[in-house]
C-alpha cells in the first residue's frame, strides 16, 4: 500500500501527518481552523475551516389569496 511522503522532508508514513487547532477562536471558544502538517518538519499540507458562520434564514411571510 502506498503510504504519503512529505515534499519538503522526505519522511513517510501517515502517522507523520498530524493536525492541531488555530489560535484564533469563535465566540463560543471552537477554534476556526484545523491546520494538518507534517510531524517532522512542520511542512503545512493545507488548513480546513472548522468553525462557519451560517446564515439565518428570514422567516417566510405567506399571504392569503384576496
């Protein structure tokens, strides 16, 4: 089975690509992103949204056929 390689250090292994919680956290505390690198040498993969603002929906005003 194929196993990840870090581009910058070399090193294999899925066990080497971790993720940790961002400093910069919502109102209720959740942290707003996950950033997944490598172990070794720190090389960041990418950085996923945790925390989304979601939109409200407006209440619907029905009115009666006249």
């Amino acid at each position: 089975m194929a196993e990840p390689k870090c581009p910058d250090c070399g090193v294999q292994g899925i066990e080497q690509i971790v993720s940790g919680e961002s400093e910069e956290r919502s109102r209720n505390r959740q942290p707003w992103f996950l950033v997944v690198y490598c172990r070794s040498c720190g090389h960041v993969y990418g950085v996923v949204a945790k925390h989304v603002f979601s939109q409200p929906v407006p209440p619907k005003l029905v009115l009666p056929d006249r």
